[in-house]
C-alpha cells in the first residue's frame, strides 16, 4: 500500500533524513551542494557579484579551487536569472542560431577512402600513392562475380554461367542506356603457343583499384610470333588483329559458343578442364587453374573439382566523358568515373543478385565501386536505431525527471530537453561543413553519443532546480545555474578539452571524430543551459499552475498528488538495504579480494589484446559486399600481400645489372616470395632473338622494348612503364621515364612481423645505388601503416585525457588522495574494458581508441561523484558512516546516469556496423565496470582508508551558508534533493 510518512511530508535530505535548520556548509561554499536560503532576492544578487578571493591561510589546492568555483557561481547566477527573465526569447534565439549553423551543412560532404581515412597523410604510403596516381594512372575497373557451390566443374554450373554473360551482355543502363559493350575494356587478341600456361593478366582488386596477376616464372615463350615473323609482318598482323571486350571466366574455354556449352556434360567440363590451356576468346594461354578456388585433386594431379570460380568483367573509364564534367566520384577509389559507367556498375551489381539460379548454386557479386557505394549506405543505414533509442531515452527521461502523476510528469520537458541535443548535432555537423571537415563512417556514433551527454546534463540542471526549492522563478533559475553550471562546466570542459586534444592526431578520420564531438559536445552544453534552462522555468509555471503534463492548455481543478507518486524507490534501497550490505565487514573483504582478482585478470586478459585494424571491418556484415569478400577469402586465400618497386629517372640499360641484384636480394631477404621484373624477362626474351648482341646500348633498349611490349611474351609488362609518347610497333619505344617491379610479400599476421617487412623492403631499396626516385609500394602498406601507428594513438590520447581529467579532479575535489583514488578506479575500469575488449573478439584499432578515451570521461563521474560526497560529509563518527552517507546522497544519481548511458547504447547491440558494435560492447562494459568501482568498491576503500572531510571555514557559520528554508513542498522530486550530511542524523551502518 503506497502512503505518504510524515518524514516525506516534511521533506527528506539527499542522506535519507529530514534537513536541520543549520547544516554545515561544504568547504568549496556550496558549489555542488545547493541551498535554500532567507535572503532576498536583492540581497543575494548583491551577494552573487561580490569577486572571489583566497584566503592565502587554507591549502593551496582548497584555495585555488574555491575561487575557480566560485568566481564561475557567480557568473552562472546571473546567467540563469537573464535566461528566466526572458526564457521564450531566450528559447528562440537557440532555435535561431542552431538554423544559422545548420546552414553549414549545404557544404557537407563525407570522405569513405580507407586511405584518406586511417592513413596519416604525411606518411611515406600517401606519398607514393599520391606519386602513383599522377605516374601510373589506371582507367580500368574490375567487377567480379563469385560461383560457388559443393562443385561449380558441372554441366549445369557452367550453363549458368553461360545464362548470367548472355544478361551482362544485353542489359541497357542509365538515363543513356550504357551497355557492356559500351563500357568494356576492350584488348586484341594476340595468339600463343607457348607449352607453359600463364596466369591472366588481371586479379582481384580491393577499394576500386586494379592490380594485375603476374606470371610465376620468366619463362619466355619460343614460339612468340614476334620472335619467328619479321618486325613488319608481325606488327601488320598485330594491327588487324580484333579488340575483344575483356570479360574472363571458364567459358573462354568453350570460346563463348553456346551450342557447345549447352551439350556439355559433367565428365566433359572436368576433361576440357585440365586440358585446355588457350583462351578461345583472346587467342592468350591461360591457367585456367587459377580461376578456381578450392579446387580438389586425384592421386595423379587432375582437377576433380572446385568449390568456387571466378567471373570477371573488366570495364574502362571514359575520360572524354570525365573532362566534360560528366562524372561521379567513387567515394571508394576516390575516382572519377563517367556518370554512364557508374551507372552500368550500379545495374550490374543489382542484376547480377537478382540473377536467378539454382538453389545449390550461390553467387556472390561485387563492382568496383561496391565498397564506396555499400560504407556510404551503412552511414545513414542505422537512422533507425537513433530513432529508437530518441524514443526510449524521451520515456526514461520522463520517468527520472518527473513523477508518477498527471501534472508533476515532464514529458514535452523531457522531449525539448533531447530536442536541443538534435541542435547541438546540427550546429556540430554545420559547423564543421563551413569549415571543410568531412564526415567520416565513425562519425555515426556522434548523435547517440552527444544524447548520453545531454541527458546526464538535464539531471545535473533538473538536481539544483529541485534542490532550489520553490519560490521566484528568476532567483530559482539563478540558484540552478550557480550550483549546475558549475558541474556541467567541468564534465563537459574535460570532454571538450580531451577530444580537442585528440584533434591533434595524424589520423584524419580519429580527428575528423575528434572536432565533430568537441564543437557537439560544447553545443549540448550552451543549449542544456540555455534552451533547455528557459523551458524547465516555462514547465514549472505549468506545474505550478496545476495544468496537464501533456496537454499544457488543460488544468486540474482541486488536484492533490498520490501518495504513491510522492515515494523514491531507488533511495529507499540504497539506505536502508545496498550500504549496509556492502559496508558490512565481510561483504568488505570479500570485495576487496574479488577486486583484486578482477583487476589481476584485467591485466593478463589486456596484454593478450592485439593491435590490429582492417578498413574491411566498416563494410556492414549484411551486405552484399560482405559476403563476396568472405567467399573471397574463403576460396582464393591470397599467398601473400602485392605490391611494387617504383622507379623513375634511372640510367637504363647501366642500371640493369644493380637492379637485376636489388631482385635477388629481395627474394634472400625472405620477406618476399616472388619478384616479377620486367628486366629479367626482357634479358631472356633477347637472348632468343635472332642476331643476338650481348651488348645493349639505349638504342637498342628501346627498340626491342617497343616490340617487347608488344609480344606474347611482354604484353603484360606494358602496364609497368611511363613513356614520353606513344607505343608504335613498327618503331622504336619513346624514353622510359618510370617503371615499377611486382612484388609479393610473404603472410604477415602480426604487427611486429608487418613492420619488420615493411622496414626490410625499405632498407634494401636504399641501398640500391641508383639516382633517381625509388619507393616501394603496396595496398597493404596502408593496414601496416596504420597497425604501427595507432597504438602510439592510443597511447597518447589515454595518457592526456587521463592528464586533462586528473588535473581537473584534484582542483574540484581539493584533496590529493581522493583524487588518487578515483583515478586508480579509472584506471581500473579502462583495464576492464581492454580485457572486455579481449573477450568479445575486439582488437586495438582507430574506434576503440576513441572509445576507450570516452570511456575515461565516463568512469571518471561515477567515482568522483562519490568521492565528492565522501569529502562533503563531516561531522560523523567515523569512514564508515561518511562511505554510508556518501552512497546515499549521490548512489541513485550515479546509477541513473550509468542507466542511460546504457539505454543509449544498447539498442546499437542489432546494428551491422562496425562502429556501432564497437561502441556497443566498450560502453556497456565501461559503464557496467564503472558503477562497479564507483558504487561498490571505492566507498569500501573510502570506509577504510578514505582522507579527512572538508575542514569548516568562516562561510560554514554565515547566514546565508547556513540558512534554509524547509517546507513539505520544496522538493518535487526526491531524486533531486539537497546533498545535506549532518553530524548527528546520518543513518548507521
């Protein structure tokens, strides 16, 4: 049965017992603990102006913090009385500058490039890519699709593969009905007869960029026409040769002729299989081998099938189209692609997984611009979620800030409140539009984030409005803002100045986070005590005037509240059952050592957290993309990363021999397992000239190079050269002014293991003695990279925040050793969260950094709350007592605060993305740890070996510290009242 106590009637103190005419004053004079005082309202404006001063006889510390808080009281009074005495202007100009700042977004653009992303920009990676765009452009773009299946060498795999050419090859796309034909890169056909097969001249490609396969030997071909034909005959028939659209698969070995396919048979497909070794399409030889993926074998070496195969379709660029302006940017590449060719993409894309198939068949599909195309769709693909968690947030918030009856209910508060943190996101996003910062994918966190922040700021506010007690509704708002704005200042001046902090850092999307959340977060703060300040003072006009929670125009007449609205659920426990039980001195022990295996654990489960971080991870695991990468990965597991050797300005031929031995030395180096130089296959392709001159001079480089270039045998080396003007067969090749060597690293699991490659790659191409430009490049190089960076990044940005933090606890608690002691509970709980990290699978990489550093500002209000209502209560017996008092004053404050910072991340525990996931599993752990050490272990510590309360000072016997005005109306909400500890009637343990 619910029923009012006259203790509640008389109203209860934040310790659970009714407040005395005189409590004493904390020794910071108030700045957390608010009053009800007798002075006027002129007297204490009056009051208010009056300029701190230190006393020079207390501590320093005490001193400089009593005139930090103070001197920011007295400004955050006379705020709050200016914000009441006009609150609907002062509500309307919020609305207006966040519209200002909003426009900013007209200029919004986002940036989804991994390597413009994780890469510091100044590093060695984007030098030479940057080298490479402009030396090595490449118009080419690769769309694969996946077959896969129990065995895709069948009669009735290949026939569908026959089905999905016959739909690429006639389907029309675009507002200008682009086909493949259209589209496709086309390359002649040059016949071969060459014994040993060679690998096709394209690979895989990640981010929208193509690389090429390399054959596995320099063996030339001793049929290569341009060795038997003379150079005119061979170059006439080189020019009528057809130009074919580049498209590879299996079918080539059926020459695309659809009679044959259809009267294949299963026994007939493994035959052709491990016979054919020509192309009937491009006339080239082919491994036919190497576009299967699981392949099984019998005990004599013949293919008995696969699991997978490949199918390639190879488009080019219209750069004619590109300079009219007629282009999109793939925000995977970076590239400028024709706006008809983007299209197709799109379209291939949708009609390949639309593509019916048999049930035993699946397909996987992926166009070059899947990966820009799928990152910006998984941005705004979890919206839902922060619709969700808006909705919920707005019901706990209602919950928290009012009660349970038709006219003390602050729903449309509750609502304006979560309104003006969607103001702060568009000030942050129009703000940082204006001044050209992109928005990248982890950015996707800020509104939930900020949503956190804002709420944790309402409670602050709405925590002095109640403890003001009722009166003039300007000096009210004034004593708010005197004792809120202080707390506010310090949670979110830590937050701002850590992430401003972190704006410092060489990764462009941490610091593209980084100024987004600091000019957010800032925001929340100016509208919470602004724009929210101005309608909790319109909302208790309503609540005065006994009108309808919800529908503000309906008053009740003759209303009283129910007794079972009027009763604090959360304080009750926490006085009369949770202190007692932990406080006890078993339960002490007991925590203490369960403490201590918790942190000893944390510690062995963070030294086996590794460093790792892979752009693939932001690709939504619900995606299309997803699923060809993990078929990729799967089927065709790649033997090592690729990658080049650039050189430009080199002395050639004089350079062959040192180049020929910079080779050699990279495969004794035993960081790489092949080297593919155009120099050693052209050293062999002229030794089978006829008329062979050992002596090679540059002009006879560059004449047989033109033909070189243009034979079965050094086709595929076309691609590694710059060249001031154009090939022609019949004529000798112009000067070489840049070529590049292919490379494949051995596996390299590990960090250490990436930077020892990557430092070995880059000490023996210093000592190759040439003059000239000379870098090593590879797209694996930016994951190395960015693996050897981000730990520093980590590093650094705990160790300031924790520095920035630290330093504004102790200034705020005034006490050395209680801000030791939180600061070793942050530091217990972000040991948690690294062990946490461990356990779900999560590794050290750009968003856990930033998450982790959250995670820091986090814990640190859980401890420093209690920590604060340790030092507060003086006068009782003993630890105990204090520990005891200090749970009961700020306990359910601290909890509802960890609540809704778990409310506003849970509903992230169905996303897809990477970030959202991430931030999902380190903030329910930081703020589940964080109560954890806060709420539990520290007030035993506290009771054991906590420091000495606040020694009184003169202002602790002034009229106005001590002077309060009790009334059985003062307080609407007990989860808001005063932090009040007597001497005399703290409940015992």
């Amino acid at each position: 049965m619910c029923s009012t106590t006259e203790e509640e009637k008389n109203g209860e103190s934040r310790a659970g017992v009714r407040s005395p005419p005189r409590p004493p004053e904390d020794a910071r004079g108030g700045a957390v603990f608010p009053r009800e005082t007798n002075v006027s309202m002129e007297d204490a404006k009056t009051q208010s102006q009056v300029p701190p001063e230190i006393n020079f006889g207390e501590s320093w510390l005490s001193g400089l913090s009593r005139w930090v808080t103070q001197g920011m009281e007295v400004a955050f009074e006379s705020h709050g009385r200016r914000v009441a005495t006009r609150p609907f202007l002062t509500a309307t100009l919020c609305l207006a500058a966040t519209a200002i700042c909003a426009i900013g977004s007209l200029w919004f653009n986002t940036e989804l490039r991994p390597y413009r992303l994780w890469i510091p920009q100044d590093s060695e990676f984007i030098k030479v890519l940057d080298w490479q765009a402009k030396n090595f452009p490449s118009s080419y773009r690769q769309h694969m699709v996946i077959w896969e299946a129990d065995n895709v060498l069948t009669a009735q795999a290949i026939r569908e593969m026959w089905r999905l050419h016959k739909r690429v090859s006639e389907f029309k796309a675009g507002e200008k009905k682009a086909g493949w034909d259209d589209v496709c890169a086309r390359v002649p056909s040059l016949p071969m007869t060459q014994e040993e097969p060679q690998m096709s001249d394209y690979e895989d490609f990640e981010f929208g960029t193509l690389r090429r396969r390399r054959r596995n030997t320099f063996q030339i071909n001793t049929e290569d026409l341009s060795l038997t034909l003379p150079r005119n005959a061979y170059c006439d028939n080189l020019v009528s040769l057809p130009r074919m659209c580049l498209e590879t698969s299996l079918l080539e070995i059926w020459g695309l002729d659809e009679d044959k396919i259809m009267e294949l048979t299963d026994e007939q497909v493994l035959k052709d299989i491990n016979t054919a070794t020509i192309s009937e399409v491009f006339g080239y030889k082919v491994n036919f081998t190497s576009y299967l993926g699981s392949v099984q074998y019998d005990d004599a070496g013949n293919i008995t099938g696969a699991s997978a195969a490949t199918h390639i379709w190879v488009s080019i660029v219209d750069n004619a189209a590109v300079d009219r302006g007629d282009y999109v940017v793939d925000m995977g590449s970076g590239e400028h692609v024709d706006t008809a060719g983007y299209e197709w993409e799109n379209t291939w894309v949708e009609m390949v997984l639309n593509n019916s198939h048999p049930k035993n068949l699946h397909i996987y599909a992926r166009a070059a611009s899947s990966f820009g195309s799928v990152s910006d769709e998984n941005i705004w693909g979890d919206v839902k979620w922060l619709a969700v968690g808006f909705a919920l947030m707005s019901i706990f918030v209602n919950m928290t800030l009012g009660r349970r009856n038709l006219v003390e209910q602050r729903p449309m508060l509750a609502f304006l409140g979560l309104l003006s943190v969607g103001q702060s996101v568009g000030i942050s996003y129009g703000l940082c539009s204006v001044f050209g910062i992109p928005y990248c994918p982890i950015n996707s966190i800020l509104p939930i984030l900020l949503m956190g922040l804002g709420v944790d700021d309402m409670f602050v506010i709405m925590a002095a409005w109640e403890a003001a007690g009722p009166g003039d509704l300007v000096q009210r708002a004034g004593k708010t803002m005197r004792h809120a704005g202080v707390a506010i200042t310090v949670t979110s001046l830590t937050d701002v100045t850590a992430f401003a902090v972190g704006a410092s850092t060489d990764l462009p999307a941490l610091r593209s986070f980084c100024l987004y959340a600091a000019i957010g977060i800032f925001a929340v703060y100016v509208m919470q005590a602004t724009f929210f300040l101005a309608w909790l003072v319109k909302d208790q006009k309503r609540m005065e005037e006994k009108r309808n929670g919800f529908f503000w125009f309906y008053t009740h007449k003759d209303w009283t509240p129910s007794a079972c609205s009027q009763v604090d659920l959360m304080k009750k426990a926490f006085k009369h059952g949770f202190c007692p039980f932990i406080l006890s001195t078993p339960v002490r022990v007991i925590i203490l050592f369960g403490s201590g295996c918790l942190v000893a654990s944390s510690v062995w489960a963070t030294l086996n957290l590794r460093q790792e971080f892979n752009p693939m991870w932001f690709i939504p695991s619900s995606s299309y993309l997803y699923d060809a990468f993990s078929a990729t990965k799967q089927h065709f597991p790649e033997a090592g990363e690729r990658g080049y050797i650039y050189f430009s300005n080199v002395s050639l031929p004089d350079d062959i021999p040192v180049l020929t031995q910079f080779a050699h030395n990279l495969l004794d180096s035993r960081v790489v397992t092949s080297v593919d130089a155009w120099f050693t296959a052209f050293q062999d392709y002229m030794t089978l000239m006829p008329g062979y001159n050992a002596t090679l001079t540059n002009a006879i480089l560059q004449d047989i190079l033109s033909i070189f270039l243009q034979s079965s045998s050094g086709a595929s080396y076309r691609g590694d050269f710059t060249i001031k003007g154009k090939l022609d067969c019949y004529r000798p090749a112009p000067p070489v002014t840049s070529f590049r060597i292919g490379i494949t690293h051995r596996p390299a699991e590990s960090p250490a293991e990436q930077a020892a490659a990557l430092t070995t790659i880059k000490n023996l191409l210093d000592e190759v003695p040439v003059q000239g430009y000379k870098a090593a490049w590879a797209q694996a190089y930016s994951i190395w990279e960015t693996n050897e960076i981000v730990g520093y990044e980590l590093w650094r940005n705990i160790i300031l925040a924790g520095v920035v933090v630290g330093v504004v606890t102790m200034v705020l608690l005034a006490s050395l050793s209680a801000a030791f002691l939180v600061m070793a509970c942050v530091g217990a709980t972000v040991l948690g969260v690294t062990a946490t990290m461990w356990i779900w699978g999560l590794t050290i990489d750009t968003v856990s950094c930033i998450a982790l550093v959250l995670a820091i500002g986090l814990s640190v209000d859980y401890a420093a709350h209690i920590a604060h209502g340790f030092l507060a209560a003086r006068g009782l017996e003993n630890k105990r007592e204090r520990a005891c008092a200090a749970l009961e004053n700020a306990g359910s404050a601290v909890l509802q605060g960890g609540l809704s910072t778990l409310l506003s991340f849970v509903l992230l525990a169905s996303s897809s993305s990477h970030v959202f996931i991430t931030f999902f599993k380190i903030f329910t752990a930081a703020s589940i740890l964080g109560l954890y050490y806060g709420l539990v272990f520290l007030p035993v510590v506290l009771s054991i070996v906590g420091p000495e309360a606040y020694a009184e000072t003169e202002n602790d016997h002034s009229p106005q510290s001590n002077s309060i005005q009790t009334h059985p109306e003062a307080h609407t909400n007990p989860s808001f009242t005063p932090d009040v500890v007597t001497m005399k009637e703290a409940s015992p343990v």
